[in-house]
C-alpha cells in the first residue's frame, strides 16, 4: 500500500504567533523546535524533523502542519520557518562555561525536585567536556556515565533515547567507540543549531533525559 502524500517535515503556522506556548518543545524526541526572544512564535528545523506528529498532538492552538498540508492562507510559514533557520546558522555560538554552568544548575534544580543525586556534564560540538557538576569520589562511574552520554548526544547529533546498539556499529569513524554509550540519558543542546550535548546520569535512564530536557528548555540563551 502506497500513499500519494510526500514525505515532509512539519511546519509552524499563524496561530502560533503571540501564543508560543512550547510544550511542543518539550517533546520533541530531536530537539528540532526552536525560537529566539524576538521572535512571536516557535520554527521546526526542516533538516532535522523526523515527522512523528508529537508536536501536533500537544499543540494548544492546531498550529503545526505538514508541510505539503499547510492551508494556503498560512504558506508564508514555509518560507518564514527556512530563513529563521538560515539566519540563525550564521551566528551559531559556541558553549561557554557561563552557559553550561546555567544548564547544570538546571538539571541539578530538576533533579532535586524528583529526589535524585546526579552526575551532569555539558560537552561541545566535538563532544570535548566544557562544564561538569561536583562529583563525588564514592560514585566515578556516574559522572563518567554522564560524560560517555554527552559525548554521545554530540557525536550523533540526537538525544540517547534514539541511539542503540547498531547505531553505535554504524558510528562516524571520526567518534571514539570507548566513549559511546546507547539509552536515554543526554540530548543535544544549541537553538537552532547544535553546539554540544548535556549528560546525566544518576536516575533511571528516563529520570536522566527528563533533567537534560528541563535544562534545556528552561536555559534559552548563550553566555
């Protein structure tokens, strides 16, 4: 059975301007939603969409469409959502301490309000560690956990959740293979575009990647 639709990336439409509610960012499995202070509404990164629709599920105004769905009163979306991200590539800025030292505060606060004592580690684009939380002597193998995830979310450019074991047969021979791991646990950071990952490690596999998103989504700029 065939379908006559094309494959398409999602797009944001009007209703999302003054709205820009971002639970779609939150759920978003690759971390693709993005914006900027100035901006009235959230971008879907077309070269990085996936398509898995949940984001439309949990959209409040019906705002995100594919993008050979979009009604014709709101196509000026397809063209706003590419030079967003067009613009924003050219000024992609690198990790600084300041802001991974934010993101780590983060996922500490996230961390503590679910009852869990994490390793977290912010990494750069080439997966090299920037910032990490105090580790405690009795539990290396926790913040070395944390790292091996960052390291990881980087060198694939995806959260851990989608990385598993033939994936890490299948790696970039340019990624060191002692210091990849699969499972949730660590996602990709930079808006729009990825600058270095966040890793934690101390909670449930899940528990960890819910502390990378809340830094994430609560830690917006670049120092």
């Amino acid at each position: 059975m065939t379908s006559d639709a094309p494959f398409s990336s999602y797009v944001i439409t009007d209703p999302c301007i003054g709205v820009k509610d971002g639970t779609c960012v939150e759920v978003c499995p690759v971390d693709c939603i993005a914006s900027t202070d100035d901006e009235p509404q959230f971008f879907i990164d077309p070269a990085l969409c996936i398509a898995c629709e949940q984001c439309v599920l949990v959209c409040p105004v019906d705002a995100i469409y594919l993008e050979h769905e979009v009604p014709a009163e709101w196509k000026a979306s397809i063209e706003r959502n590419r030079v967003f991200f067009l613009e924003a590539k050219k000024d992609t800025p690198a990790v600084s301490v300041e802001w991974a030292e934010q993101l780590i505060r983060a996922a500490l606060a996230r961390a503590g309000e679910i009852g869990l004592d994490v390793s977290v580690v912010v990494v750069d684009e080439r997966g090299e560690p920037v910032a990490s939380s105090p580790a405690a002597s009795d539990e290396p193998a926790k913040a070395e956990t944390a790292a091996k995830r960052a390291y990881t979310a980087a060198g694939f450019v995806l959260p851990t959740s989608q990385v598993n074991e033939r994936s890490l047969e299948r790696a970039p021979g340019s990624l060191d293979p002692a210091r990849l791991v699969a499972g949730a646990g660590a996602i990709p950071i930079g808006r729009p575009y990825i600058v270095g990952a966040i890793g934690v490690a101390g909670g449930t596999p899940e528990q960890d990647e819910q502390c990378c998103r809340a830094a994430v989504t609560g830690v917006q700029g670049a120092g």
